[in-house]
C-alpha cells in the first residue's frame, strides 16, 4: 500500500536517479562483457590443443616419404635459396633466365627455410605443414567468437580432417599459404565485427585486406574469391554502428590496402627492365600484367 507523500517523495527521487543509473548500469554491462571476453580469451582451450594436435600429427607423420613433392617448385626453391636475386624475382632456374608461373610468396617461405635449415625435402614441406596446422587454428577461433566453442572446435576439426586440406599441407604447392591468407582476411574480419563501431573496426579491414593481398601474391586472382562474401557481410551488419557511408568508407580502406601489398610485387617487377630480370614464365610479351 502507498501513500500519498510516500508517492510525492519517491518519484522525484526516481526521476533524477534514473539517467545516472541506466549510464552506470549500461558503463557496468559493458565492462562486464569485457572483462568476461578478455577471461574467455585467457582461459584454457584443450579442444584448441587437441584440433591442432591432429592437424600436426595429419600433416607432419612420415612427412619425408613425398620427397620433393612438385620438382618444378622444388627447382624453384633451390635456386632462389642460392641468390637473392632470383628469391626477389622467383626465377625458377640459377641463372636467372625465367620465371616460375606463380607470384613468388609461398616459394619465398621455401627458400628462407632452405637457407635456415638447408635444401632438404623437410626444409620445404615442413613450413607447409605449419602453415595447414595455423589455418585450422584460426577457423577454431573466428567460428569461436560467434558460435562459442563447441562450434569452433567442429569447424577446425572439419578442416583439419579435410582430405585435401592435408594433401595440401603435404606439398610444396602454394595452395597451403594461400588458404592460411584467406582464413587470415576472414578472421580479421570477425575481429572487426567484433571492434564495432571502434576505430579498431578499421584497422581489422585494413588488415584483412593485406591478407587478401598476400594471398594474391601467392596464388593471383584466387584469392580474391573472400572478397565478395567480406563485402557484403560488412555492408548488411556494419551500418547499424555508424552508418553504410562510414562502413563503405572502412571497406575502401580494406581495399586499398587489398591493392597496395598485392600489387607490390607486380609492380616492382614491371619497373625492373627486362635485361635485368628473368623472362616472366607464360607470357608472350614478357608483361608480368
């Protein structure tokens, strides 16, 4: 039962309480879900271990029995490995005459580990392998932070059980860094959904997009093929932060990024005259455009 001055005093009360509540109330919620993401991210994932534990074992047992896997890249790596000029110009034989057909990232890693470790099948296939086991990493994590972690470890899992995601990782083919670069573009992604509407949503693009352009400087226009889907995902949910314009505008930042590291390579081989480069390997007119 209330009364009428009970009525009187409590209402002002409530009134000139509630904006500085509700701001305190939504300051609390919103630290609270940081510090509960920030302990999610710190708290031990024995499925993270045990997904990434199978990719390895998957993708390094009797990893040597492919021997030098493709010889045409395996060439490749050994001379590039040899002079630093041909590692800038991805020459496929030592004395520099021609081109392998690929841009030359995926051959760049080959040829650092051979100058670590030597030329050796392992030299060239174990960074392969290391680079499927990161990829199932990674799928574990963007698919984590929307669907929680059962979800993550099926989605790695799936991909670590892929039979040409180990095939792949087995080989001396580009196809290993080029899957990593684009699940590298998604996960940024999902981090800059994550950053929403911060300026850090930004710079999760951008980089997103230099992933997507490490991926075209392993594999050209194939990597491409996450572009579209990052696009649109962006335009559908971003705008509901700040508006299509501001999202429109963070994902012409992602693509000038997307441009600039994938066509620095190209670039700088087209501006190399050609008496002081190798022949660029399938052309016709020795354009590497």
């Amino acid at each position: 039962m209330s009364y009428p001055w009970q009525t009187r005093s409590a209402a002002p009360a409530t009134a000139s309480a509630a904006p500085g509540t509700t701001t305190a109330g939504i300051a609390w919620a919103s630290r609270a879900r940081t510090r509960a993401r920030a302990l999610a991210l710190r708290a031990p994932h024995p499925e993270l271990a045990a997904v990434m534990s199978l990719a390895a074992v998957l993708n390094l047992w009797a990893l040597a029995r492919n021997g030098w896997a493709n010889d045409y890249y395996a060439a490749a790596v050994r001379s590039m490995s040899s002079s630093w000029h041909d590692f800038l110009f991805a020459s496929l034989d030592k004395g520099g005459v021609m081109t392998v057909d690929k841009p030359p990232l995926a051959l760049w890693v080959q040829a650092l580990s051979v100058r670590v470790f030597g030329y050796h099948p392992l030299s060239m296939l174990v960074p392969q392998a290391l680079m499927g086991v990161a990829s199932v990493a990674l799928v574990y994590d963007l698919v984590r932070r929307r669907f929680g972690r059962v979800g993550g470890f099926v989605a790695g899992l799936a991909l670590a059980l892929t039979p040409i995601t180990v095939a792949i990782s087995r080989h001396d083919n580009p196809d290993a860094l080029l899957v990593l670069c684009c699940v590298a573009a998604l996960w940024c992604t999902v981090r800059a959904f994550d950053a929403a509407p911060n300026r850090a949503s930004t710079r999760w693009l951008v980089a997103a997009g230099v992933c997507v352009g490490l991926g075209f400087e392993t594999k050209m226009l194939v990597a491409l093929v996450v572009v579209p889907g990052i696009a649109a995902a962006w335009l559908w949910i971003a705008p509901a932060a700040r508006g299509r314009l501001h999202a429109l505008r963070q994902l012409l930042a992602g693509g000038g990024a997307m441009l600039l590291v994938g066509g620095a390579w190209p670039l700088l081989v087209e501006l190399t005259p050609a008496a002081d480069r190798p022949w660029i390997s399938g052309t016709s007119d020795n354009s590497i455009f």
